[in-house]
C-alpha cells in the first residue's frame, strides 16, 4: 500500500481553498491559543479568536468528507482571574453559522501535570478535544479503542440492582438505555471519554507538543487504514507521524518554514507498506520534543 504525506506552507485559511471538497476523513488539530506565544507565531486576542477561526472552520467543512469527523484541541486561557469564553463562543458560532454538529466532547486529562498553588483555582490538568460532525451518522470504528473491562467486573458488576439487571430504559425518552449485567462475563468494554495521557517531556522537562497518544486514539477510532488524515496547524507533525505509522494518508499544514524543513526531513512523503494483516500498531514511540505552545 502506498501511504501519501504531503506537508504545506502557508496559512491554511488560504491553503486549504487548494484541497478539494470532501477529501478528508479526519481533521485532528490544536490551533495556537489565544494570545498564546505572540513572538512565536503571532498570538490571536482572545475577543477576535472567533473572527479569526470561523473562515477555517468554513474550510475544513468543506474539505471534510459527509462521513468525516473534526477533532479540536483547545482550551481557554485565564485572563484577569476569569476563564475566557471564545471557545464557547466559537462552538455556538460554527452551530449557527456553518452548520456544524457539536457531537461529543473529549477531555485530555493530563496524568503529568505539575504540581502549583494559586489563589483562586487549582492546577489545570485537562484540555478539550471537541468533536464536530456534518452528519448525525459518521464514521466510527469503536471496537479499535476498547479497553479491558479491569477492577469493574469484581466492583460495580458484582453487586448488581434489579434495575441494573433489566433494560433501564432512558428518563428522557432518548431510546437509549442500559442493561448493565450484559457487560457480566466481558474482558473488554468501550472507554469513556476522558483520555489519561502524560505530555511528552524534553529533557529539560518542559510540556511539549501534544502527544502521539493523543492523535493514535482518534486516528483508530475514525479511520481505517488509507483513509486522509488533515492537521491545518501541523507544528511539529506529531498528527502526520502518527497518521504515516498507522497507514493513513496525511496532509499537514504549517505557517512557520522552520517547522515545515523540519517535518519534511522526518517523513517520508510516499511510505510503502506490505500489504499484510496486523491486529495493532506498534506502540506509540513519542520522538517529537518541541515545545509549540
Ligand atoms: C499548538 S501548535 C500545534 C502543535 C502540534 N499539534 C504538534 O504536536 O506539534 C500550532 C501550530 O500552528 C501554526 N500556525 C499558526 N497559525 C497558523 C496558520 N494560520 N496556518 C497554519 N499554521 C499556523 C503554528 O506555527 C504552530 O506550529
């Protein structure tokens, strides 16, 4: 099989226009912050983070497959003691404008956040991943993040409730509902949807760009092998290696030429991989240690 990386310089807002419609399966990225490092790559104020991002989210729609799936890591800064709320503002923004279902929200939870004492609030050890479709029915391969069931099958299944012995039909009128003792006898259940990942480290021991984990997860769970792959705000290309080692086309997009040069010289644009059947990808190997944020 051959696998495709192509890696693109500029502003995605105007480098996306050049892919063509509903090529891409998978939009996986993190986009600077708001006022996030200014020298860096130009910081976004946080009242103008909407204005700016909404022409992009136009764009990846428009790139995305009716099946496909956008994945965004984001979370708001503190600014003068109080959360802002562009991402809020910004999730609304691309439901009433654009059309986008807001399906589901991932929380990254960060297993090696450091330890720090501030007046009003607590250290933040978690980031969002949100998830926006175009359709209501879209591609999910579940059965590739499940998880052994572990300590629950000796805890909460051993004692179970008359209600948790039936279909618990849902209170809300929903349709869904649950039937607990059916997961009785099962080594492997479906994860929640908060991730428990460490961030990578140099051997300064900074947090470093998000971690190959991160992207792994939702690479399995929404794509298969040969499926297109797009981070409009590459970095590092920690989405485009992992997408690459997993047999998924891939294009990454980057403003800095620096980070562009760098990625090119790490992956292959066409890999070549033996057709043959595996039942897992080898284990995530984190050599990315570039601090972007
Ligand atoms: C938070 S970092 C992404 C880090 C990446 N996930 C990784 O693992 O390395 C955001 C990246 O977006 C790039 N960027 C900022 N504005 C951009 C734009 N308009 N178009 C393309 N890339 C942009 C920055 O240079 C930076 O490398």
């Amino acid at each position: 099989m051959e696998i495709k990386t192509d890696i693109l310089l500029g502003d995605c807002k105007k480098v996306l226009k050049t892919l063509p419609d509903e090529s891409v399966d998978l939009v996986f990225t993190s986009p600077p912050y708001a006022d996030q490092r200014k020298k860096t790559y130009g910081g976004i104020h946080p009242d103008q983070y909407v204005e700016w991002f909404l022409p992009i989210a136009a764009e990846l729609k428009r790139v995305l497959k009716p099946s496909g799936t956008f994945v965004l890591n984001i979370k708001e800064k503190v600014v003068n003691g109080e959360r802002s709320t562009y991402v809020m503002e910004l999730i609304l923004e691309m439901r009433r404008q654009q059309g986008w279902l807001w399906t589901e929200e991932f929380i990254w939870h960060k297993k090696n956040c450091y330890p720090g004492k501030w007046p009003n609030r607590f250290r933040d050890s978690w980031e969002r991943l949100i998830q926006f479709n175009k359709e209501r029915h879209f591609s999910m391969y579940q059965e590739a993040v499940m998880v052994p069931m572990g300590d629950w099958s000796k805890t909460r299944l051993k004692n179970l409730s008359e209600t948790d012995k039936t279909r618990d039909e849902s209170k809300v009128g929903s349709g869904f509902g649950k039937n607990i003792s059916n997961w009785l006898r099962r080594d492997m259940a479906y994860p929640a949807n908060v991730l428990h990942l460490a961030t990578e480290c140099n051997n300064k021991n900074h947090s470093a760009a998000f971690p190959e984990g991160l992207p792994e997860w939702f690479i399995k769970l929404f794509t298969k092998e040969g499926d297109t792959v797009l981070d409009p705000f590459m970095g590092s290309g920690t989405t485009n290696a992992v997408a690459q080692r997993m047999k998924r086309h891939s294009i990454g997009i980057e403003i800095m030429p620096e980070y562009c040069e760098m990625v090119e010289q790490e992956l292959r644009p066409v890999e070549l991989y033996l057709l043959e059947k595996k039942d897992s990808y080898a284990p995530t190997e984190p050599q990315r240690r570039i601090d972007l944020r």
